[in-house]
C-alpha cells in the first residue's frame, strides 16, 4: 500500500523529508523546498528590487540547487533581480576543470551568464603551485582566504550589489560548532548571520538564502530535478578538525533530526557577555580588505609564498606585520622558523 | 569542493606525547605522577595542592557563597561529586589555610525508578552512600526521585531572591561568622576545641538526619512511601518519553525540581552560578576540572564513590545527543588536549540572547520546565521560525492558512463549557478567565506555548503529555488559562508587556 503525500493527500509519496519526517510527492516537495527558500528571503529581507545577484557557483550541489532555485523563485515572485553566475577558478588540475565544465554547463541551462576570476590572474598562484610550495596541510587556510577575496574582486568588476553563496543549514551549524571548538567568539557571533552589510571598501555584501535548507534536502531537490552537479571531494584534502565536526553534526541528526535546526537556534540566540573584548575591524594597509591586523590574511598569505616562507601567514606572526610592510628584510632565525613546512 | 571558507588563523595544538621520568613543574623536584595539560607535570604533593587551591579559588573568586551561608551538595555517588564532597570536608576542616565558612548539607536523590533498579539494588546503593554522608557528619536528605510526584506549583515559580547583599557585606559577613564561631567555641563544654566543628549542633543535625530518612522510608501515618506510591506513575511518565535524548532531558529537569524543592524546604539559600530560581542559587564548583584530574584525585587520595547505574548506564555513545557529544568531547580531547578547556573559555564568554527588554524589570516569560526565559519568541528570520514554516508547508494547506506559531492554539480554547469536574483549583467563573476551564490534561500544544525551544523538543519526543507530575500539569494549565484570559481583554491594555506571566 502506497503512502500518501501528507500535504497534497493524493499523490504518493516518494520521498521523506528528512528535516520535518513527512512523506511528500514530487511535487509537494519542490513546492514545500522553494516555498521555505522563498520565506527566508522574504522574512530576511535579502534583496531589493533591480539589485544584481551575483551567485558564487562552484558546480557543486549547494551553488547548482541555489542558482535553480533563485531562477525559479525570481520569476514566480517577481523579485526583479538580474542573476548572475560568479566562479573562481583556483588552479587545481583534475578537481577544478571539472567542475568548471559543469559551471558552464549550468550557464547554458539556466541561460544565466557566467564570468570565471581565476587565482592565476588575481594572485598570480594556482593553487598546484601553492600546494607545492605548502604542502597538503595548510593548503585550504590558502584556498579559503584566497577564494573569499577572490569572489569580492569578481564582484567588483561586474558590479554586483550583492553575493549568494550555497552555505546550507549543515555548513552553518558545523561552523557554529567549529567556533565554539576552537573558541573564536567573533566568528561564532557572525557566523548565523544569513547576510553580512559591506564591511568596507572592496567587500561586497553577502547573503546565504540556503540558511535553513538542509543538505539532504538539497540533494533530493537536485536528485528529482534531474540537476547536473560535480560531486567530488577536492584532490587536496579538506580540514581534519573540520572533518571531525562534521561527523558528529552527522551522528546528532541521526538520533534527532532537527539537531541541525536546533544548533542554528543556539547560535542564533547567543550574544556574548558584556566586558569580553573583541578584536577591532581595521582594514589591510595593503589592500584595503578589512582585517583586525595591519595586513589582511590574503596579503600576509601571499607575502610569504612571494618570499619563499610560507609559514608567515598560517601561525600568529602579528609583529612582522610591520617588518613586511616596510619592506624590509627578515632575521635568520625569523626566516628559519618560517620556512620549515611539514608536509 | 573544499569546505573551508573561513580560515583560522591559529593552529591547534596537537598533543605532544610525555616524556618519561618528567621532574614536577612546579616544585622542580618531585617525579611527575600526572600530567594535567600539554607540559604540566606534578608530582603527587604538588597536584594536591593544585586541586585544593583551585576550588577554593573558584568559590573564593566569585564570592558565591557568603560565609554562614547553608549550601547544599547534591551527590550522586560519581567521581565528581564524590570529588566535591571531599573539597568541602577538606576546606571546612579546621587546619584549612584558607577555611571555608558555610554550612553543609548533603543531598542525594535517587533514581533507581527510571533504570528499571529493584528497591533491594536501590537500597543497597543509598546503604552505601549512606556510610560515606554519616563519616562526614553533615546532615543529608535522600530523595527518591518517585517524590517528584508530591511537588507543590510553587517550584516551578522563582521567588525573588534576599535583598540582595552589599559588596561590602561580604566582609562584614565574614567578620560576623568568625565572631559567632567563636563565641560557640567557648561556650562548648568538655572536650575543647576539638569537639567544635563550625555551625553544627550535633542533637539538631541528628533529628534532621532521622527526619529526613523518615520522609523517604517509613511514613509517620501509615501511607506508603511516595516510591510506592508513584513507582508505577514515574514508570508510565518514562515509557511515554521515546528517545533517551529526552528521557535524560526530562530526568535532569525533574532533578532540577526536586533539588530547589528540598533546598528552599529546608532552608538552604544555595544549592550548588544558576541564578535562574532567584533565592536558591546554583553553584558548580566541579566545572573547572577535567575528568581525568578528578579520577586521578579520587584515586590518588582515596575519595570514595559508589557506581549507582543510570539511565545511559548500557546504552551505546550514540544512543543520545548528551553520550554523543560526551564521546565527541572525549576523542578530540585525546587529540587535541585544549579541546575542553577552550569549550569551557568559549562558554563564559557567552550568555544567552535575552528578547529585547524593558531595563529594570525582568518580566519575560519564564519556560514552565527549566524556568529559562523563554526563546522562543524570535524574529520571522530565525531557525525556529523557519522549521514552523516546514512543518506547515508539509502539511494539507488549510485554506487561508493560518501564520506558523499562531495556529494550532484556538481549537483548545474554543471547546469552551465542556469542565469534567473542578479540581486543579478555581473551577468556573471564579478565578479562572472568562471562559469554563475544562482541567483536563494540557494537549500537547498547549504544554509546548509554555515552553523554551529546548523543552519544546522534549515534549515532542513523548508520545502523551498525561502522564506528567500533577505540579507541572496543574501549573500549565493555570497559565493557559491566564494567557486565553489575557487574549480575550487584550484589546483594552494599554501597556503590551505589563503583565507577562513569570509564575
Ligand atoms: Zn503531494
Ligand atoms: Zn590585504
Ligand atoms: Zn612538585
Ligand atoms: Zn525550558
């Protein structure tokens, strides 16, 4: 005997929602996973009328479902947004030209133009390079950093009022545990944020319309909507600690469902104690880009790969943040300490 | 793709393995027994005086407990309160360097019930513990978790604290318990200084002894005790709750409950910084110690504990959200030593988010179970509104669809004059709204417009809400009925937030 869709009560059921346990048809799920995208922008107050969208695409599910998704909910609601797809080419053979292709494709499907900013032509580094240079262990503090300014600067040229970013409900609430496991307060009381206003010259504001949507769901919508993603895991392997965080977001969902939910409403709910002492929002004497120190992450980043000493940017290195900007050289035993990379 | 969006700028420090032979840190000469943190090697004496001195730091810090203060210990048997228990003798014991100076007083509530234990296991438990409360000559109240179904309403009400102490009257607090200290000391015949042990009075402590095991055991008029009583209602309550993330939730507030109840009964003014009850303040001394410290303590120098099953005793670490993450917890911290004590940093930095409030007057709505200010009240871009808006979009549309939050409410009021038969206090007309008020046991729906989001997730975990404590049912129902009163005059207040429910 078929189960009935709870929300239609005449089609079968095909599927169960893994964020709410109802059965659903086809139908009544699109429906129900646009409608709550629709909500969170709405009840958000995430765009304006005549804004530029800029969708950071990675050709993975989150940003393919979250550009379908934006294309349709733009003309049922009238948004009167201009859409447009935004991808960062990082330089990883294999990984990153395949994905690339389905960014491309998605461009042909969706009829949504795409511009591609490359770490090649903004850094002068791919990150093969970097990886050489580096080695497997710090590389995605490289690809992180690299690839949030890279996505500003291709906003910047096109631009764009805003950016979408395919940030689920899963990313969101790891992240929240992450804050919490390594103790980064200001992190944990931005990180729920669903969008960022301009924080200075050269950032453009951010917002994440996938807040609520659970992963799962994502790959449902993309699995009965036939969507053409790129699933592999990056060549360079991804953050251990993350990982771990991970695992257990994964392990609480399976005994409760709504753990995921439920650890979005405790981020959201925590505000930190008055007399705790946060880190001042300067901006990068070098570039511009904001940072709590005299040089933002990506220049130290990029210092040190240009000086052959790729430890300065990845430990806490704040005092030769002046040595560097004056150009002047490093002590051996400062160099000594920033050179040595175990791989 | 790469998940790393954010970098972080600080590496974790990975665990570095100890070497052998380590000399003491701290006095440079001891060979280290154990090493706390990445480096830090004691020797035995060194470690000692390491956890004496943080936990009277930790009371003496704060200037939580005031010296004459009663303070009750709930015990439960386990490393950690066993742990605690010996702090207090040892910082209470006339040769302490720097004594503390409040009164004592043991709790230990037992909850053989919900673990399927037999009164004989139960019993052999509390003879146990028994032995270890009576050697320290405090006086101590065991509980049976079964009493929870004798509650009054009124502990699911906070009492407004004491007028609260001057800064200064801390010192003066001081001076006025040393000077009555002694006045005793002199006034004690025979033995001398040795008989004399802080506040207590030894025939006084003995009758509260007696009388508190006669609440538990044996009943002065011939009822049966409230674990024979309310075995079979605290077995139906358990079996009515499905997951054991809920159970072990549900567990820990009646807990909670049980210990405000005998702690304000029997005059303590701090149970164990929980400020949430107002006059009975909750203290956690333990919470600055690793696990691993505490049993290497209690190993090291013989504090004693006894194993008392519980309700996760043979569940798998993933059977609930709280052995989860408790093993979670564990295995980082294996990897990555600061994990604990960077989770317990983080923690103090934060509080939780109060809805906007009027300064001054705290009148936001209270949780009926944990007694927290109630979450739930969140901008339309929250989490809890956005899984209100799945639930709903899952279900038959209604026609013209009410707002998520505001729905499922009125069809309870709307049953009005239906009343089987009045107890629950008030009855028709009297004091209890406008309308009848049916006292039958709250829907779930009801209940949960009562509650936190976190209370929320528990009743929804329980397949009846029938078979909650009559306190709890009692209580919901009379701020259901307050809050459909309120609704029904809500067009003549002048003032939104005048007279929002706190108990
Ligand atoms: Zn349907
Ligand atoms: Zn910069
Ligand atoms: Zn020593
Ligand atoms: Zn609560």
């Amino acid at each position: 005997m078929p189960i009935l869709c709870s929300s239609c009560e005449k089609k079968r059921a095909v599927l169960k929602r893994p964020k709410t346990g109802h059965s659903l048809c086809k139908e009544c799920f699109f429906w129900a996973f646009e409608e709550e995208v629709h909500q969170t922008i709405i009840s958000a107050r995430l765009f304006n009328p005549g804004e530029t969208v800029g969708i950071g695409a990675s050709g993975g599910k989150d940003s393919t479902v979250l550009a379908h998704v934006l294309k349709v909910l733009n003309e049922r609601y009238n948004y009167g947004l201009k859409l447009l797809l935004l991808s960062v080419d990082e330089g990883i053979t294999g990984y990153r030209d395949d994905s690339l292709e389905t960014v491309k494709r998605n461009e042909q499907q969706y009829a949504l133009p795409l511009t591609i900013v490359s770490y090649e032509e903004l850094y002068g580094w791919t990150m093969d390079a970097i990886v050489k240079q580096v080695g497997l262990k710090n590389n995605c503090t490289f690809c992180g950093v690299f690839r949030r300014q890279a996505l500003d600067r291709g906003a910047m040229m096109l631009n764009v009022d805003k950016i979408c970013t395919g940030h689920n409900a899963d990313d969101v609430a790891e992240t929240v545990l992450m804050n919490v496991l390594r103790g980064d307060i200001a992190r944990l009381r931005r990180c729920t944020a669903i969008s960022t206003a301009s924080e200075g010259e050269g950032v453009v504001p951010r917002c994440k319309p996938l807040k609520y949507a659970y992963e799962k769901e994502i790959v449902l919508y993309a699995y009965f909507n036939k969507l053409d993603y790129f699933s592999t895991e990056c060549v360079y392997s991804p953050n251990a600690y993350r990982g771990h965080a991970r695992t257990f977001l994964k392990d609480l969902e399976s005994v409760r469902p709504s753990a995921i939910m439920d650890v979005i409403h405790s981020g959201e709910n925590l505000s930190v104690r008055e007399g705790v002492r946060m880190p001042v929002q300067g901006t990068c004497s070098r570039c511009g880009y904001i940072s709590s120190q005299a040089l933002c992450k990506a220049c130290v980043l990029l210092e040190g790969l240009n000086r052959g000493l790729p430890r300065l940017g990845i430990g806490k290195h704040h005092r030769l943040h002046g040595k560097i900007l004056a150009k002047e050289p490093l002590t051996q035993e400062e160099e000594r300490k920033l050179k040595a990379v175990d791989f | 793709m790469c998940q790393v969006d954010e970098e972080y700028s600080d590496q974790l420090e990975k665990r570095t393995a100890p070497t052998v032979f380590q000399k003491c840190v701290k006095c440079k000469d001891g060979t280290a027994v154990l090493i706390i943190r990445a480096g830090d090697a004691f020797c035995r004496c060194c470690f000692k005086e390491y956890f004496i001195h943080k936990f009277r730091a930790m009371l003496g810090k704060n200037r939580l407990i005031f010296p004459g203060e009663k303070v009750l210990l709930a015990i439960s048997g386990g490393p950690a309160s066993s742990s605690m228990l010996s702090q207090v003798q040892e910082g209470l014991s006339q040769d302490a360097p720097k004594k503390l100076r409040f009164i004592p007083g043991i709790i230990y509530i037992d909850e053989g019930g919900v673990c399927g234990m037999s009164l004989e296991e139960r019993d052999r438990s509390i003879a146990q513990l028994e032995s270890i409360f009576r050697a320290t000559g405090y006086p101590f109240h065991i509980v049976r978790l079964e009493q929870v179904f004798d509650l009054p309403t009124s502990v699911l009400g906070a009492v407004p604290p004491a007028p609260q102490r001057p800064e200064s009257g801390y010192k003066a607090a001081v001076d006025q318990f040393i000077q009555n200290d002694r006045a005793r000391a002199s006034c004690s015949p025979g033995e001398g200084g040795g008989e004399r042990d802080g506040e207590r009075d030894p025939a006084v402590w003995d009758a509260q002894v007696r009388l508190s095991r006669l609440e538990t055991r044996d009943a002065p008029d011939g009822t049966p005790p409230p674990v024979v009583r309310h075995g079979e209602d605290l077995e139906r309550l358990f079996s009515s709750v499905r997951t054991l993330t809920a159970k072990e939730d549900m567990l820990q507030t009646l807990r909670h409950h049980l210990l405000v109840h005998t702690a304000r009964t029997q005059g303590y003014t701090k149970g164990f910084s929980d400020p949430r009850h107002g006059d009975v303040v909750i203290v956690r001394p333990m919470r600055d110690y690793s696990s691993k410290e505490i049993a290497f303590y209690n190993k090291m120098f013989g504090v004693p504990s006894v194993f008392v099953p519980g309700l996760d005793t043979k569940a798998s670490d993933k059977a609930s959200i709280q052995l989860l993450t408790e093993s979670f917890v564990t295995k980082l911290q294996a990897d990555f030593p600061s994990t604990v004590s960077t989770i317990y940093r983080t923690s103090e930095k934060l509080r939780a988010a109060r809805p906007s409030q009027n300064a001054g007057s705290e009148t936001s709505a209270k949780c009926l179970l944990c007694v927290c200010a109630v979450d739930t009240k969140a901008e339309e871009a929250s989490a809890f509104h956005a899984t209100l808006v799945s639930e709903r979009l899952s279900q038959k549309r209604v026609p013209g669809g009410a707002l998520p939050g505001t729905s499922a409410r009125d069809d309870a009021a709307g049953q009005c004059c239906s009343s089987s038969g009045g107890e629950g206090g008030g009855g028709c007309g009297a004091g209890g709204g406008g309308c009848c008020s049916p006292t039958r046991t709250p829907t779930t729906t009801d209940l949960k417009s009562l509650l936190c989001y976190s209370c929320r997730l528990t009743v929804k975990d329980m397949t009846a809400v029938d078979f909650l404590p009559r306190y709890i049912v009692s209580e919901a129902e009379r701020r259901s009925r307050r809050s459909r009163m309120k609704q029904e005059i809500s067009e003549f207040l002048l003032d939104e937030e005048e007279d929002e429910e706190t108990c």
